[in-house]
C-alpha cells in the first residue's frame, strides 16, 4: 500500500495560483533529494555506483541540476538531451548516450562531449568508427529476446527493436576490441514500470552471467554494467513501492555468486532509471470548470492530454484527489476530461471521487490534483490541437515556488511558421 499524498493544502494552492493560473506540474524538490539519498545509501554497497537519470522523463535543467548535486548523471539518447545535461553541468562519462537509429551528427556530438557511448546494432561499431571515430570506452546494448522471461515485461524484448542477441553481443565486443578500443561496458534495457523487484534482481543475473561469457569467449573484461531503467512506482494506493533496500541486497547476492568467482569484481554498477527517480514527487494541478450530465457525469477539467498523455496512452491509472475534500466521502463517479477533441482525452474513467464544485457553480473551481506526474508527464506533451503545454513549478526545500519553465503561449505555438511571407503568398 502507498499513501497518496500532495505536499500542499488548498489555501497553499490558491495562493500559488493567484501567481501561477492553473494547470502546470509541480515538483517536489523535497521528495526528490531524500528519494535520491535513498537510493544512494542503498547502492553504496556498490563502490563507484551511479545512477544516469533518464533525461526523457523529466527533461527540465533546473531538476537535472539538483540530480547533479546529489551525484547522480544523465541518460540520454537525442542531441537536445545532451544539451540539458550540459545545462545542468554534467559532463564527460557522466552522461550515457543510450539512442537508437542515431544519425551520424548525434553520435559527433555525444563523443565531442565524452558521454559513453552506449550503441544499440552491431551495425553502429562501424557506423560510429566512420561518423566520430571510436572512443576508448564502448558500451553495447543487449536484447535477451525469448531469453527473459519476465511477468509484466512491457513489450517482449524478443518483439522490441533495441539492442543486438546474444551472438552479436560476443561478436561486438570483439570486433571493438579488433579496432582498438581498451574499455567496455554492457547495457540492457527490458522492462518498464515494473514494481517486482526480483525482476529487476533477475535482470542483473542475466547481465552478470553475459558478462562472464563475454569474458570466457572474447577475454574482454568489461568494467561497467548498466542495469537499464524501468523500475516502477506506485501509481495505485494498492501498489507497494519498490525496496531499495531488498533490491540494492539481491543484487549484491547475485553479483557475489557471478561476479567474483569469475574475476570481475570490481565491477562498476550503473543504472538509468527515471520514472522512480521523479514520477512520484510531480503532480498536475488544474480546476475544474465544467460539469456536464448526459450518460454518464463529467468533470471538464482546465488541461488536456497534452499536460498527460499516459491515460490516454496506455489507460494508465493516475491517482486523483481534490484539495480541501481529502475527508469527504467518494460518492460520486465521474470520468474526469480535458478539452482536447479526442474522446480518449480522460484523466481518469468511472472514478470515485467527492463531489466536485466546479467554475460553472460559481467561483474559481474545486482545484483537482493528478498524482505522479513527475516523470513522462510533460515530458511527453504534444500540440496537437492548438493545445498549449502547461509550465512546470518547483517547490523549493525552503516552502518557496519557483518557476521552472513557463506554460506555452500562442508565439511558441507559431514560432517554426514563417508567417512574414504569407501576406504576399
Ligand atoms: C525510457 C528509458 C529509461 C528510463 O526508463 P524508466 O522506466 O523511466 O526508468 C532508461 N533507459 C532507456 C534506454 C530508456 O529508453
């Protein structure tokens, strides 16, 4: 069980929101550093552990740069990624640079930065070598395909895109070794939003047992392996979060009984994990100003998918709660929408909630908060529509709210149009 909670009352709220309208995320600086301490107090078992926040996730520098504070690295995998990570101060194998189909000028520019490399083909040994030149340390994605099995595996890495087999990956790292490259590093990636931890624990025999046979095979022996993202959060107060503790303790158990009798202890580890490094400390506040009574009861919220594709997305539940009403019962239900002209535009469907006073009853509207939206929530926005993204607020560890990037306007929506040259057109 997960208790689901919001950092801010109601009054707190209206105030935020006299200088800052509705919808935009907030984020908790607060939950995020203890969360990272966390996470750095269990992996210190690991001398030289790092963790390289997926960028994707939560893609704003003012976050990368409290991230950086605590330790903590980039995972990107767009030449804009590498850039926030450059804003934010992270610098050289700091980043890790997991992309797939790159164009050449992104491989350039990653290399340029002294980011690792992490590539996803065999093919991209010699792709990279004739684009940048290959860098002395090298990391090679690994897909397990009918391999892993897993319970609730996202995508089956048999059917996924990324990565090279089993056979590539032997063939890969001595081909690298052929052309000179002095270190290396295996990388995986195979699951997404994924709260068992003995998968995750599995995960790491998995690349530990590779890493013993790349050795045996080719006498390559790696330095780094990155365990890969996907590691779930609570979205649901059934939901239990993942223990570092008992994740950090299984995988050391693991890497006792793998690592070191093949001698390849010390072996850093890596991770480049993102939704739990964010998604539980960001919310989405918005109002609500509609009501509508046809077949079923609606709320009409002041956002749209576009602040939060996951519903829409995946079906994917987000917890809801209503400031100043957390007390009163949930005895009604409705499917709580956004204003996008596409029907899957839904928060939440058949939700029970209390009841919701709304701006057509007078006043501003009840504030309604969409919970764990810290990561591949904005992040994931689009502007189909004409809808313009929400702005992102942080709450400082000192109670104060600072505006990390302001809410869309029409210029930003038109800025790529040349609309000079339309008036003679
Ligand atoms: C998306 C992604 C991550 C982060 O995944 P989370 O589920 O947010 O932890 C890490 N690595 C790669 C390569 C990814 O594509």
């Amino acid at each position: 069980m997960s208790e689901k909670t919001f950092p801010l009352g109601r009054a707190e709220l209206e105030k935020i929101a006299e200088r800052y309208p509705t919808p935009f995320h907030i984020y908790d600086e607060k939950g995020i550093v203890e969360n990272v301490r966390r996470i750095k107090a269990a992996f210190s078992i690991f001398p030289g552990y790092k963790e390289h926040f997926a960028v994707k996730a939560l893609p704003n520098p003012y976050i990368l740069k409290i991230l950086a504070a605590e330790g903590f690295g980039a995972d990107c995998s767009s030449y804009a990624e590498l850039l926030l990570a450059e804003m934010a101060g992270m610098k050289g194998e700091d980043v890790m640079f997991t992309s797939n189909e790159t164009p050449a000028d992104e491989y350039r520019a990653a290399k340029k930065m002294g980011a690792v490399i992490n590539l996803d083909d065999i093919s991209h040994i010699e792709f990279f070598e004739k684009s940048a030149g290959l860098p002395e340390l090298v990391s090679l994605r690994y897909n397990p395909g009918p391999l892993k099995e897993g319970n609730v595996i996202i995508g089956k890495p048999e059917e996924a895109k990324y990565g090279l087999t089993r056979e590539q990956i032997i063939r890969g790292f001595g081909l690298l070794r052929e052309k000179g490259v002095r270190r290396f590093a295996l990388h995986t990636m195979v699951a997404s939003n994924e709260l068992s931890v003995s998968y995750h624990i599995e995960t790491a025999r998995m690349l530990f047992e590779l890493a013993a046979e790349i050795q045996n095979k080719t006498g390559v022996r790696l330095e780094l392996v990155n365990l890969g993202g996907g590691v779930g959060i609570p979205y649901r107060p059934t939901d239990a979060a993942v223990d570092y503790g008992v994740l950090a303790a299984g995988i050391q158990k693991v890497y006792d009984a793998i690592i070191k009798p093949a001698g390849l202890d010390p072996l850093g580890i890596r991770t480049e994990w993102g939704r739990v490094i964010t998604g539980p400390y960001g919310w989405l506040v918005t109002r609500a100003i509609h009501k509508k009574e046809i077949y079923r009861n609606y709320i009409g919220l002041d956002s749209c998918m576009a602040d939060l594709m996951r519903p829409a997305l995946y079906g994917a539940y987000h917890h809801i709660t209503v400031p100043g009403k957390e007390n009163e019962a949930a005895d009604e239900t409705y499917d709580v929408v956004g204003s996008l002209c596409e029907n899957n535009d839904k928060f939440a469907v058949q939700r029970w909630l209390p009841k919701i006073r709304t701006a057509a009853d007078g006043g501003p509207g009840d504030f309604v908060v969409i919970h764990d939206t810290g990561a591949h929530g904005r992040a994931m926005g689009f502007n189909y529509n004409g809808k313009l993204r929400c702005g992102e607020l942080l709450l400082r560890q000192d109670g104060s709210v600072a505006q990390i990037r302001r809410p869309e306007t029409t210029e930003d929506y038109f800025a790529t149009l040349d609309l000079a040259g339309l008036k003679d057109f």
